[in-house]
C-alpha cells in the first residue's frame, strides 16, 4: 500500500507540473508580435517573486540536491562548500546582475554575447563566449535527467530496460511541448511548484529523520563513525587544515563561474528591472538554506547505515527517504525533486538556443532573420538540446556526463574577464581576452584531465602540496595573459573594435537611473 501511495503521490506531483505548464499561456500579452525577446525572455516582464522563484529554481538544480548530500555521504565536510558557494553568489548577483541587466535592456542584448559584441566590437570574442556558454551548457542540461534516474531507481519508481527509459523520454516530451510553445514561461509557473514542494517536503523530511535518529548528536556521532573517526571532533564530518584552501577556492571559483552560465543570466534578464534583481538576490539565501538541509541528510543517511552502490552515492538520500518515509511523503519528495530538474532543464535549453541564434545564426549564417525567424529557428534548436540531452544520458556512462560538467565548470569561468571585469571597465583589448580565454581553457583542461577529472589540482611540493580549484587556476592564468595582451597591443597600436555600450572605459561607476519594462 505504501508503494501505491508513493507512486500516486509522485503522479500527483508530475501532473500538477504538466497542468502549470499549460497555464503558462495566460502569462503571455496577446498583443505582442513574436520575439526572441518574448520566448527566451519573457518579455523581461518578471516581477520580484515570479524572478525569485525562476532564479533559484534555476540556479539550485535536481542533480545539485543529490549531489551535494552524495558527496557529503562520501565525504564528509567539504560537500559543504556549496553553502558558502551559493551565498557568495548573492552579492555577486547583487552587482552584477543589475548593472549586465540595464546594458542589455538599454540596448536590447538577449544574451550575454550581445553584450560582449557590443563593448568590444569583436565578433569573435562574441562567438567563443557564447559558444563557451553552450559547451557548459550541455553536460550540465544531460545532468539532469541523471539526477531524474538516480531519485526514480533509488525509490523503485524507474523500470528496468525499456519501460524505465520511455519514463524518461515521456517526462521530457512534456517539458519540451511546454517550452516549444511557451518559452520562459513554462519554467517560470513550473518553480512556482518546485519551490512549494522541495520547501514543504524537505522540512517534513527533516523533522521526520531528527525524530527518528535520536536529534542531532547521536545522528552526527553515528555519522562520524560510519566515516572513521570516534567522534564529531575527530572525524570527516569537519575540515582539517589541509582541505581548507581547497574548499575555499572552490566556493569562490564556482561563485564565480555560476553567474556567467546562460540559463542563469538568461533567468536574471527576464526581470522586470535591476530594482527586482535587487530583492531577488537579498531573498536567494532561502534556497540556500534548502541545500544546506540537503547536505544535512547526506549526513543523516550515514547515520542511519545506508549502503549506497559502489559509485552511487547520490542515491544515498532517496535511499534515506524510501526507508524512512511514509508512502505519500517520499513520493512528494521524488515528485519536488523530479519537478526540479525540469525547470533548470528548459531554462537551460532555452538559453543555449538564443545564444546560438544570437551569436551564431544571425551574426553569420542569416544577418536579416527577421524576429519570427529568430523565433522559429530558436524553438527548434531548444527541442534539439533536450533530444541530445536524452541521447547522452542514454548513449554513454553516467561518469561521462559528470565529467564533461566538471570541465563546464572550469570552461565558463574563462570567459569572466570579457563579461564581469568589462561590466567596468573597457580597457582589457578584445584580442588579449581572446588570448587570455584560449590559455585558460587549454591549462584548466589539462588540469583536471591530469588529476583523473578532479576539479581539485595540486601544486607544491608531493609532502605538503596546496590543492586548490582548477578553474580559479586557470582563471588567475587568464586574467593575467589578458593583461600583458592589452599592455602590448596598446603599446604597438592596435586598434580595437567600438564600444556601444556608453559604459565607462575605466574602474568607476556611475549611477544611472533605473529603467524597467512594463509588466503586460
């Protein structure tokens, strides 16, 4: 009876999202012709809790709350750098978002390769961007029906063989129908639903574990022993000083590297105005909060002795809620969950579609597209990326997908000095940063494959080596490439693309007044 009461619960959930999708229609103005614009962007009408709800949908993924409390299953404390990650990230966005998001309404920019063409003049430097974005993006968009496969199989929803696979393909075919149609919109009424269940579901499950393992100290102290310490203070359940340069570098890179992912500025730029961003990064801590818990149940389930498979640790925690919860409860948790890889799955699609119309199709197959064209060409490149998302996941191993997402972490950061540093300045040489990102993606490559696709390099000597993050590596390369790059150029007189942007040419600021679209 409680497989029957999961399973009814988990339908509920999926059709509950199927429903809110076709809702999405009302949210479109009717009196507006078609734009790429509209579709990607909805039309940046978004107000503060619609943005809220598709920026941490968006940003915190389904493969995220399994990979977060995986690893801290695994081992232990340093699983926990995603929380400081993801709370650096809001001043960041803060910041960034709200200055990238006034350029881009100002001129039109749908995608962060627009901006790039438009402060340097450089094509080129617009086309590695966007394509840079897209090569991110694709492992990570694969990521997610992983993250679908490992909840359903953990919990006995997924069937072997064929009928498991038809699961998947019928829970994209609906997500992809939604956003052909709708565009952003579709994600954006979907995480009204994510927020509500993995809120609602993960609090519940939380109360559930603490009742049932004894509270928090015997759970930790249980923990600890499952990971080979005597106790809490003596185990990997805390940082040794050795792991700290390590996790500190990796929530800074991945800080860092999360905000020039397209379906992020993507979800940022259908806002109605920098103001919203604003309150929208002083309210995403919440969703950070959730990840914490996430990460607190990797922990509960050593504590209460699952046995993850060999190489499957993000399974722990659906383990943990089949075992531990009632029927109607963990369906609700493997619906949240589910439902939270579709919606950073279409914004992921849709964003990798208009970079490669923007930056790709129009500025060099098809410069006169006409919007409905851009339109057109965009929906089909969108249904083509989830039909390749599918094909990967089922095509190769499921290490493959996280390997390739590993790299894409590495890969986004270098394009951070054309994008953020020339948010402020207009200085660094288009031809430099060119330089400077072909240097960084070739040594932060390299690094990761050497260390056997571990983000976490070691320089030093072999006694006392000092591990830090690849991609932050690479970066410092990048940046540093870039700099001599401009120096020299400068200094032999070579000319650079113009600036459309009206954006200061060096490191100040100036306050602008604000400029929002109206809501339709």
């Amino acid at each position: 009876m409680a497989d029957v009461a999961m399973t009814a619960t988990f339908l509920a959930v999926i059709g509950g999202a199927s429903l809110l999708a076709v809702t999405a229609r009302r949210l479109r103005p009717t009196d507006r012709l078609p734009s790429l614009e509209g579709w990607a962007l909805a039309d940046r009408s978004l107000g503060p809790v619609w943005t809220w709800l598709l920026l941490g949908g968006t940003i915190f993924t389904a493969y995220t709350f399994t990979a977060v409390p995986g690893l801290a299953y695994g081992n232990g404390a340093p699983a926990f750098f995603a929380v400081p990650y993801t709370v650096i990230v809001c001043p960041l966005a803060f910041v960034l978002l709200t200055r990238l998001w006034a350029v881009a309404r100002r001129h039109g920019y749908v995608t962060v390769g627009d901006f790039v063409r438009g402060r340097y003049g450089s094509p080129p430097l617009a086309l590695v961007v966007a394509l840079t974005g897209i090569l991110a993006t694709m492992p990570y968009l694969a990521l997610q029906l992983l993250g679908i496969r490992a909840v359903l199989t953990a919990g006995g929803v997924y069937p072997r063989g064929a009928a498991g696979d038809l699961v998947m393909v019928g829970l994209f075919a609906g997500l992809a129908v939604a956003t052909y149609r709708h565009g952003l919109r579709a994600p954006a009424v979907i995480s009204a639903l994510k927020a509500v269940a993995v809120f609602v579901s993960l609090t519940a499950v939380c109360w559930l574990v603490l009742d049932r393992l004894g509270g928090p100290g015997p759970l930790f102290d249980r923990a600890a022993q499952r990971l080979g310490g005597t106790d809490t203070a003596h185990s990997a359940l805390l940082l040794s000083p050795e792991q700290q340069p390590a996790y500190a570098t990796l929530a800074l890179g991945s800080a860092l590297a999360l905000l020039m992912y397209p379906h992020v500025l993507t979800a940022g730029f259908a806002a109605d105005s920098p103001r919203t961003l604003r309150k929208v990064a002083v309210a995403l801590p919440a969703w950070t909060g959730l990840l914490a818990l996430f990460g607190f149940l990797g922990v509960a389930a050593l504590a209460a002795g699952v046995q993850a498979p060999e190489g499957g640790a993000e399974a722990a925690v659906p383990m943990l809620v089949d075992r531990l919860m009632p029927g109607p409860l963990a369906g609700l948790v493997f619906g949240a969950i589910v439902v939270g890889a579709l919606v950073p799955a279409a914004v992921m699609s849709i964003a990798a579609a208009t970079c490669f119309v923007r930056n790709v199709y129009v500025e060099y197959v098809q410069p006169t597209a006409t919007p409905k064209r851009q339109v057109r060409i965009a929906k089909a490149v969108s249904l083509t990326a989830k039909v390749g998302a599918v094909a990967f996941v089922f095509g190769l191993r499921d290490q493959d997908a996280i390997n390739l997402q590993l790299l894409g972490g590495v890969w986004i950061l270098q394009i951070f000095p054309a994008v953020a540093v020339g948010l402020f300045t207009g200085r660094l040489h288009p031809r430099a940063l060119l330089a400077g990102w072909a240097v960084g993606m070739t040594a932060g490559t390299f690094l990761v494959v050497r260390e056997g696709f571990s983000s976490i390099v070691a320089f030093g000597s072999a006694e006392q080596p000092l591990e830090i993050y690849a991609g932050l590596a690479a970066l410092v390369l990048n940046l540093s490439v870039a700099l001599v790059g401009t120096a020299a150029l400068e200094r032999l007189g070579v000319p650079r693309g113009a600036d459309v942007t009206d954006l200061p040419s060096r490191l100040t600021v100036r306050r602008r007044p604000e400029t929002g679209a109206t809501n339709p």
